[in-house]
C-alpha cells in the first residue's frame, strides 16, 4: 500500500503510516516526536520575532530523536574521523567554549530506551525502542547540568545516562574543560503516564510547557544557576499543568 506523505513541516514529514499511530494504542515514532519538536521549534521563534517572550535573552534548542540516535550510535568516541562532526555539534548546541554571560542555553532532547543498548547498529534500522523521556541540558555561564523528565519513573535512567556521558565527553573532547559538568542527572519528579504508550506525548507536551515557562515574562532566569530549585520548579508546573488538563478532560467526558 502506499505510505503517501500527510504533511511536511519545515521539513518535518509526516506520512500515512506516522497518522496511522495515533489511530490507534501505540507509541509515537520518531517522526511523530521530531513533528511536534519542530513545531515548538517555530513558536520559540514566533514569541521572540513577535515580542511576545521573556525579556531576558534565552537560547533554547529542540533537537530531532534521529539526531540523538546519529550521535549516539554513528559516532564513534576516539575515532579521528568523527572528530570533526563532534565538534560540529558541540558548536551547533552551544557548548563550544565557556562563556562569561549569563544568556541560558536550554537543549531538550528526546530519549529513548534504545540509547542505552550501545551494541545496537543505528546503520541496520535495528535500533526501535519502546519508550521515550525528556532529556533537559542547561548551560548557563561555565556550567552545564541535566534534568530527566520520565512519565516512567526509572525506565530510561541508564539511556539518559548513556547520552549525557555522550555529551560530556564531546565537551571534553572540545577543549571545553573549565566547564563545571554536573553529574548526575537531576531526576524530576513529573506525572506517570497511566498506560504503556502514552510516553510520547508527555515528552512533547512538558516540552512545551517548559517552553511556555521559559518564556514567560514573570519566569526569573535566576533559577538557571540554582538546577536544585529550577528541577522542583519545572516538576511542580508540569504536574500542575496535566493535572489541571487531565480535571478538564474528566470533566467533559461526563
């Protein structure tokens, strides 16, 4: 049958067989996270050509899963060859160099299970998952730190481990040393998912809740020096906001 293209988003495709999945009880594919990341992409870029953000300056990225799946398993660590593309992405993410300012630079990356199994060939296809969280990495002035937001508490710990060493030896391996690089990852305690497959969309919507906070005019961008009290901030309103979305639909299906 054919698997005809449904929409493309600033090159984000969807296709049949990607609508297909929310048709149905199964997980959102990578095409389907890299949609709605994109998407929050574009309203980052709306708040801030419309005057409609923070006043404070923010960087703030949205990376492709299939990017994540690139760095993880096509990139080999000590290999000459890939020298050259890890230092492409450290500058592409913002982690090239230590900087005295303190503009936040804010990545939020897709995690899937499947970033923890490191004998897995991204080349062979053979390398689906069956869950995804979201990864925070904030670099503020000469310090970067990680939040893991997982609607399945425990399930991608070692994934999102796997992927922060991955980034902690890129910004080693880039002379980024008198950077402060915080270990370990910051747990934040988020809403469980009520099924098993849900876990996309958690992912894309604590995203752009923290997106909407971020760029909030009333959002003190002190708390990105302080990770303790910006993890219980983020936990605190991404649970406030499903609870109050989870009352509104219970509400109307009465």
């Amino acid at each position: 049958m054919p698997n005809n293209l449904i929409l493309n988003y600033h090159d984000a495709c969807i296709y049949e067989s990607d609508l297909n999945l929310l048709l149905k009880n199964e997980w959102l594919n990578d095409a389907c996270i890299n949609y709605g990341m994109t998407r929050l992409s574009t309203c980052l870029e709306d708040k801030c050509t419309n005057g409609h953000g923070h006043d404070s300056p923010l960087i703030m990225k949205f990376l492709d899963p299939s990017v994540i799946s690139y760095f993880m398993f096509q990139l080999t660590p000590h290999d000459p060859d890939d020298i050259e593309e890890f230092s492409g992405l450290c500058l592409s993410w913002g982690f090239a160099e230590a900087s005295e300012t303190s503009i936040p630079t804010i990545l939020l990356l897709p995690i899937n299970d499947h970033h923890s199994q490191q004998g897995v060939s991204y080349k062979s296809g053979c390398y689906n998952g069956y869950h995804w969280s979201l990864m925070m990495v904030v670099k503020i002035q000469n310090r970067v730190y990680y939040l893991h937001f997982d609607s399945s508490p425990g399930y991608n710990c070692l994934a999102a481990e796997a992927v922060s060493r991955r980034i902690t030896y890129m910004i080693l391996q880039n002379g980024c040393g008198s950077m402060q690089l915080d270990q370990p990852i910051l747990e934040c305690k988020v809403p469980k998912q009520m099924n098993g497959y849900d876990c996309g969309i958690h992912v894309l919507i604590t995203a752009e809740i923290l997106l909407e906070e971020f760029t909030s005019k009333t959002f003190s961008h002190s708390l990105f020096h302080d990770p303790t009290r910006l993890n219980e901030y983020c936990g605190s309103h991404v649970s406030a906001f499903m609870s109050r979305q989870h009352s509104f639909y219970s509400s109307i299906s009465c």
